[in-house]
C-alpha cells in the first residue's frame, strides 16, 4: 500500500500533466460505506445522519441554524448547489458573515476580517473526503475556512453528497489530488481568473471532544467536488 506521502507525490505529477479528474471519486459510495461512515462519525463524537435526498439535505441543514445567528457560509460547490449560501447571505434570517466581508476593504480591514472569518457562531460548508472510519479530509489553498472548522466556530455543519466517502486517509488523498483539485481548478479560473488552484493545507478531523459541535449531513446522491 502507498504511504500518503506517496501518493500525494504522484497525484501532483498526475495533475501537473493536465491529467483529468477521476470520476471514479464523482460516484456515491454504496448503503454499506455510507452506514459506515455515519456509525464511524458518532463514536468519533461527531453527530451524523443521513438525507435521502439533497432537497432534505437542504433542509436538515438550515434547520440546525437559529434565525438571526451569525453564521459563515465557506466556499463550496455543495452549498452553491443546494441553495444554502444563497438562503443564508440573501434571505435576512440570518447575520450572513460573508455578505459583511464583500463590504469590507481587506487593505484596511484585513485584520478584522480575518478574525470575523475564524470564530463565527457557526460555519457551514462541506469536506473533500470522508472515511469509513469517521475522519473528515478538507483540502485549501489558503487554509482560510480551516481555524473556524477545527476550533473557532461554536457549531459546525458540512453537508456532504456519499460521492465524499472513501475507505481511508490513502483513498482520500487520493480523492483529494485526483477529482477535486482539478475540478476546483477549473472552478477557480472561471470564478476568478486565476491559473488554477492547489492544495497547500489539509485538515484532518479524527474526533471532535466538544458534545454537540459538529454536525454532518450525508445526502444518499453525489453532490459537489
């Protein structure tokens, strides 16, 4: 079996030649990695369930957020798809962190935005991997989503298609290099007009040791990169 290390090696030269994406990654994973994942993310301390669809998913979702909360919608394909970061920044019901970011100058205001962007009330987006033993895999490139997601924010929601479960951190690395990164490339050249992107920060989640913290929403369909 290759190391991560290994693995990381390889799949950056694979995407350093343009190599595609691998939609064996686009593809839901089966009842059973799901059943998994989700028993796997509750020992863990991490509550999970399961959405049978990404209209539930939706709703499961916003049903966790209290109106008027402050909450940080992190940049996600999941999210976009779903309806959620629109729901949140543009509905009034809640106080959408990055909606007050866009009005912000990052020269004068840097500082402060950062520390709006680390410990909201809540954060919400999605992962890039999820184990059958319950570790969450989120890759960045500037690692700006990451201080909220391992300790800054009071409550954390991912929703996630069961396209994101794989079987460990091999795989997921693996998922990580081979389907996202290119796909969020293109994504970010679109959006951006920026060469590409890359993957400089990954965090891992093994546990979480504070009761009610984070809270994972599967949806039963692929959804997101």
């Amino acid at each position: 079996m290759k190391t991560q290390k290994d693995t990381r090696q390889i799949t950056e030269e694979q995407n350093g030649s343009n190599k595609a994406y691998n939609d064996r990654w686009g593809k839901p994973a089966g009842r059973e990695s799901i059943r998994k994942a989700i028993e796997a993310l509750k020992r863990n301390g991490i509550n999970a369930e399961l959405a049978e669809s990404k209209e539930e998913a939706k709703e499961k979702a916003l049903s966790l957020i209290k109106e008027g909360s402050e909450v940080m919608t992190m940049t996600s394909a999941t999210l976009d798809s779903l309806g959620i970061s629109k729901e949140i920044e543009e509905s009034g019901k809640y106080n959408a962190i990055r909606k007050k970011l866009y009005s912000m100058e990052r020269d004068v205001e840097g500082r402060e935005m950062k520390k709006l962007g680390a410990a909201p009330e809540y954060a919400i987006g999605s992962f890039h991997a999820l184990t059958e033993d319950g570790e969450i895999m989120i890759a960045s490139n500037t690692g700006s989503q990451l201080p909220a997601y391992a300790y800054g924010s009071d409550k954390v929601i991912f929703v996630a298609g069961a396209n994101k479960i794989v079987k460990d951190i091999n795989e997921g690395m693996k998922r990580i290099y081979e389907h996202s990164l290119p796909l969020e490339s293109e994504r970010a050249k679109k959006a951006y007009g920026v060469k590409g992107s890359s993957v400089n920060k990954i965090l891992i989640i093994n546990k979480e040791i504070a009761p009610e913290r984070i809270k994972v929403i599967l949806a039963d369909e692929s959804l997101g990169f």
